[in-house]
C-alpha cells in the first residue's frame, strides 16, 4: 500500500498550447484544497487513499496571456497517506499552463515537477519523484480548471512520473522507475475565472 503512496504526479510530454491567448481574473495567490486524494503505484498495481491533499499556487492576471505560465504551483502536500504512512511533499516552481479551453473549462498542464517522498512506515525510506529521470525536472500531470466549481481537478491518466532512487531501507516498498499518477480535485480559497482567447 504505502507503494502506492509514492504514487504522485505524472505526464509524458508537453502538449502544444493550441490557444493562442488566455485571460486570469483576478489571478494571484490562491490555494487549492482537495479532500480524498488517490495516490496509485501503477507499476505494483497498489493505491492508497490521502485524506487531503493541497497545492499552492499564482496565477497572473490580465487578458492576451499566453498559454504557458499562467501560472505557478510552489508546493503540493499529500496528507494522512494510510494512516500516516507516507509524506509526500513537493516544492519549486512548477508551471501551471493553459492548453485549451471550452465550455467554461480550460484543460492544463502542470510541469517541471521534481520532490521526494517518505514512507515514514519504514524508518528511512524515501526516494525522489520525477519524470523521465532522477534530475530530470521534467514530471507532468494533467488537469482541468471549471469556472463554474472553481476546482483544477488533476488526472491520473496520461502521467509521466516515476519513483527514482529509493534508499536501501525501502526493500520492495517502492522501487526505482515504478510508474506512479495521483487524481484529486482542489478548490480555490479564492473565485478564479480563466478563459480563452
């Protein structure tokens, strides 16, 4: 189970930003809270439940922006993973970026995810999660932002995130390059409206 845990985050390769410009009202500061959040080892086939989970985000503001960094995630938090087992915590800036839009909802991407996971189950237990490699700084996943529930829901398909690195003490808890996705849905503390063109 807390394999699975390790479960965060995943994309393949950068999707072309087909609208060609974006507008954010008010945009700024925002955080995003989730509830139940699934975290899945799809490698070992395992998933484990969070509690919680919550991204930190800013968003620019203004009309004629282009799809790509429109705004920037500077953390995600995965809370009470099976009973606690687990700690994932990512950090940096991560580009939120608009791909298209319709119906009241933008598809996005957020990229350049790099952080580390601990299985606190296993005293020293913990592993780097990225994309195509350790160092790579390349991790993606997909997601959808609706106006109307003021939510970026976040996918679990179409990932590209690995777990890199485990340290000796890990055993087979997780394991080097297993392929891992999260699904959870984050409402804004504040009202947001993104649009394109």
């Amino acid at each position: 189970m807390s394999a699975a845990a390790a479960s965060v985050i995943g994309l393949a390769a950068a999707p072309a930003f087909a609208a060609s410009t974006w507008t954010v009202k008010p945009g700024g500061a925002v955080t995003g809270t989730a509830g139940k959040t699934t975290v899945t080892d799809a490698t070992k086939k395992l998933s484990v439940t969070c509690t919680s989970s919550t991204i930190k985000a800013s968003l620019r503001s203004g009309k004629g922006l282009p799809g790509a960094g429109l705004g920037t995630v500077s953390s995600m938090a995965f809370n009470n993973c099976a009973g606690g087992a687990l700690s994932v915590t990512i950090t940096g800036k991560m580009p939120l970026n608009g791909v298209s839009f319709s119906a009241g909802v933008s598809s996005m991407t957020i990229t350049k995810i790099h952080g580390t996971i601990t299985v606190s189950a296993v005293p020293g237990c913990s592993a780097t999660i990225d994309g195509t490699g350790a160092t790579a700084k390349n991790g993606m996943v997909k997601a959808k932002f609706s106006n109307t529930a003021n939510t970026l829901t976040v996918s679990a398909a179409g990932g590209n995130l690995h777990i890199y690195n485990p340290s000796s003490a890990c055993g087979t808890t997780i394991s080097n390059k297993d392929a891992v996705n999260f699904a959870g849905a984050y409402k804004f503390n504040t009202k947001q409206t993104i649009t394109s063109p």
